[in-house]
C-alpha cells in the first residue's frame, strides 16, 4: 500500500490537482489560492510545489493531496486513494484488473444511460409532455439540465436495445441494475432475436433522476412514473443494491450540495428528489434527500464529514411526521446537533419553494430543537394536566434522551 501511494505521489503534482478544484495562481515560488474550507477574501491558502504540500493559514488546515481530495470531497482515506490512483493511472495491488475493469465498464454504461435518458427527454418522447409537466412543478430549464433529469419512454427494451448496439453485453447491463430478468420468455422483439428475451428494462415510461456519488459520478437512478402513466406501479423505481448503489448509503444531490453544506455548515434533510431541486433553485444548495429509504447510519456518517448541524424537513403529513420522530434518535446517538423544520399549511418542500421561497428560507431559518419539538409533539398527543399523560410524555422524553451518549451534556 505505502509504494502505491508513493507512486501515486511521484506521478501527480500537487499543484495540478488542486487547480481541478480551485483556482490557484502563482505567488513567488509557491501558490496561493482562496481557501475552499472558510470563507475568506485575501488568499491565505498556499500550495508548495517543490515540498508538494498546501497550508491555509487561515483556518490552519493542510497537509498533501491526499488530505486535500479527502477534505474537499469528504471522503475516507481509502476512497481518496482510490480517485488518486486513477488519476494516475496506477493500479492499486489489492484490487484485482478485472474488478477495476468491471466497475469502469459500469461506470460507462451508467453514464451512457444517463445520456440516452436525457436525449429523450429534450429530443425524444418526453420533449413536450415531461417537460412541461416538470415546469408546472416549478422547475426551469437550467435546474433540470444541471441535475440531468431524463425520460425512460415506454417500450420494454429500450435501454436494452440501444446498449447492445453499442457493444455492451447483457452481463455487463445487468450489474449495473438497468434491467430486470424475467424467468419466461413472454416478452419478444423481432430485433435482437439472438438475445435472452427474459431481460427488459427496468425503467419504462417514467421520469428518470440520475444519482451521483460524492464526487458526481452516477452510481444508479430513482425513477417516477410519468403523469398519465400506469398509476397501478409504484410512484417512484429505484436502482436494486448493485456493486456501485448502495441505497443505505445514497444521499441524492450530495454531489452538488457538500460545499454549501460545509460553508452554511448545516445541512437541510428533505424526503424527496423535487424537493432537492426545487430547494436548490430557491438558493438553498445546501440540501439533500433520502430518497427512498428511511434515515440510515451511513448517510449520516456521510453528513458528518460536513457538518455537525443537521435539519430535517420532511413532509408534514402523518407519514413524514413519523419518519421525522424516527430519524431524530439516529441523529441523537451520532451526536448530530438536530432541528427541526416544520413546513407550513402541510405542504412539502417542492411546493414551498414554488409559490413562496421566501416563506421556505424562514422555516428553515427558524427550524426548531429537535428536542423542544418532541416535547411539544408528546404534550399535544398526552395531557399533561393527568398524571397518566404527564408519565406519559416523561416516558417518551426519556427514550429520546437514552439516545445520546451523553445525557448529561444533552
């Protein structure tokens, strides 16, 4: 491991790397740039080239490119090995050629496909109804290009088909989670006939939001039926766990919203893909959604590479309220600072920022101690004015306050 990382040092200069995430000008014999990690307006950010090392003088942090990319994208040293190595086209030993090829070759298809489903969005079948219907949900042009959102038209090999003509066999499609594998043989096509008919594609008729990782890379695709479409489905289709999409680890816009996260140091929590979009345009680029999937430990873990400030704004419907309740006792026991924003008139984030942003950015502002809401929650459901209701609600006070590790603190 230690050759790999001297050989990746040997190969990079310091200073090309940091240029591909700040702007870096000459100062003397060194480099100097705004600091990415604080906010400032003089550069006290200084890069070595001869020692290969950076230094903020500002905010005191610094170190080599390795501990530049893991601050930068928040990243463990591993994973931050593992873009380095890339970037310099060395090998790491543990990983065998054919992992590494496998995951490229998915990685490709992934992207490919994210292509395919954005040209039939704006050029295809979706050119008029989709967007139009994204609009009226109140999202412009440049919010949909810059998330890539896409259209899947109807047809059951689709994505299939156009793969395949681009030299990618089925095994390698199927990993990357694009199709489904039907055990008859019902579905034909007088295409392809050399092929298993027992695949189709997963995503069909249905708007597509591209997930990207920490870096932007896209790993997988959460998918919302159409308007119009077949209601009897699920409203939205996810990507199945694959050797790149991890749903417990997924935090949808995490790509576009981690510097804002780390410069507001908090980070807004919302349920849903709109919701991610729609706060984005508003200016709120500080946020990201589950997506999918109940709060899990390893997307706070994510969260907290940022921020140690997290405020949750899910639906406030009866199911949003219990998935808040949930998820406070996991951002209790990470020790997360945690608050809560309670929308109102029980509209979710998306409508908010569409017909009153202003209103949306107050909530926020203002969003209440998770604590203090919880109380609140228990005395309205309990009455306090009972001895009953009084055990009551300090019994469930209690069970929040066993979350932290340190009750006296909390």
């Amino acid at each position: 491991m230690n050759s790999d990382i001297e050989e990746i040092k040997s190969r990079l200069n310091i200073v090309d790397v940091l240029r591909d995430y700040i702007r870096v000008d000459k100062a003397g014999a060194n480099f100097r740039a705004l600091c990415p990690f604080h906010n400032e307006k003089t550069p006290s950010f200084m890069i070595s080239e001869e020692k290969q090392i950076w230094h903020c003088f500002g905010c005191g942090k610094g170190g080599d490119i390795f501990s530049f990319v893991m601050e930068i994208e928040g990243l463990e040293f591993r994973e931050a090995l593992k873009i380095l190595a890339e970037k310099a086209g060395v090998e790491i030993k543990k990983i065998s050629r054919r992992q590494i090829e496998e995951k490229n070759k998915s990685a490709e298809i992934l992207e490919l496909a994210t292509k395919f489903y954005e040209t039939q969005l704006w050029k295809g079948a979706g050119k008029i109804k989709i967007i139009n219907y994204l609009k009226e949900r109140g999202l412009k042009e440049e919010s949909i290009k810059s998330f890539r959102l896409g259209y899947a038209p109807a047809g059951w090999r689709n994505i299939l088909e156009f793969m395949i003509k681009r030299g990618y066999k089925i095994d390698e499609i199927k990993k990357t989670g694009l199709l489904v594998e039907k055990q008859d043989s019902r579905i034909q096509n007088s295409k392809f006939k050399n092929q298993n008919s027992r695949y189709y594609d997963r995503f069909r008729d249905r708007i597509i939001f591209p997930i990207g990782d920490i870096t932007g890379k896209i790993i997988g695709f959460s998918a919302r039926v159409a308007p119009g479409g077949d209601e009897s489905q699920a409203k939205y289709v996810n990507t199945p766990e694959t050797e790149s999409y991890h749903k417990s680890r997924v935090l949808y816009g995490i790509d576009k919203a981690k510097t804002k996260i780390r410069q507001n140091d908090f980070v807004f929590l919302v349920e849903g893909n709109m919701d991610v979009i729609a706060c984005h345009q508003a200016g709120m680029e500080n946020t990201v959604a589950v997506s999918g999937t109940a709060l899990t430990e390893e997307q706070l873990n994510i969260i907290k590479r940022y921020t140690g400030k997290i405020k949750i704004g899910f639906d406030m419907d009866q199911a949003g309220e219990l998935a808040t309740q949930k998820s406070l006792g996991l951002c209790f026991e990470k020790e997360l600072n945690t608050y809560v924003v309670e929308l109102p008139e029980g509209k979710d984030a998306a409508e908010l920022a569409k017909k009153d942003p202003q209103k949306l950015e107050m909530s926020v502002k203002n969003a209440q101690e998770a604590m203090e809401y919880l109380l609140q929650k228990s005395i309205l459901k309990n009455d306090k004015n009972k001895a009953t209701g009084q055990k009551a609600i300090a019994e469930e006070m209690l069970g929040y306050i066993n979350y932290f590790s340190n009750p006296v603190e909390s």
